[in-house]
C-alpha cells in the first residue's frame, strides 16, 4: 500500500478534482469543491484524513484503536485520521473513502 494506490482510487470516483491548496505537503481530494480525502506527503507513516458520519467515526475508531484515530487537525467529530500499518484491508480502506466522498457529495453545492 502507497501513497499512489489511495491516488488512483481517490481519481477513479466520479468528478474528482486533487489539488494542493494547503503547500506542496498535503494532496487534497475534492468532490463538488468540498474536501472529502486529505493525504499527507510528508509523513513517516502512510496516513489519511477522511470525512466520517459521526457514529461511524467512533465505531471505527474504538474497533482499531491503534490504526483509526480523531482526525488530525479537523473536526474530531466528524473526521478520522487512518493510519497504514496493515491492520486493514484495502477494501475497508476503500470503503472509508468511498464513506468520506458519499457524504460530502450528498451535501450538494
């Protein structure tokens, strides 16, 4: 697992735009102009900020205590931070950020 697998599945979502709006450190994932997928560059572990509902978030959280923490720098409500360490599988990585990307497209503009 790389920084360019969760690349290529964050692009291959319908109407996805990536951009670098905060420097050069952190690849930022959109839908609709709204931040669904954070992915630092610059992190000795390979890690990712996603949007979550909030019950979900504390599940996920309290199932790999290690691995999913309250998102780093964002609203620890409603963001996890995952941390790559190989406690998870891809699909349960992919459906986080197919999760994030659902609920931030169904907010609408």
């Amino acid at each position: 697992m790389n920084v360019e697998f969760i690349r290529e599945f964050a692009l291959s979502l319908k109407d996805v735009t990536e951009g670098f709006p905060f420097g050069e450190s952190v690849l930022v994932f959109k839908i609709k102009n709204k931040i669904f997928l954070l992915l630092p560059l610059d992190e000795i572990k390979l890690q990712f900020n996603v949007k979550c509902n909030p019950e979900k978030a504390i599940e996920w959280r309290e199932e790999y205590p290690d691995t999913i923490l309250p998102g780093y720098h964002m609203n620890k409500k409603h963001w996890n931070t995952i941390v790559i360490d190989g406690r998870l599988s891809w699909s349960q990585i992919k459906e986080m950020i197919e999760d994030s990307y659902g609920l931030v497209k169904g907010k609408g503009m």
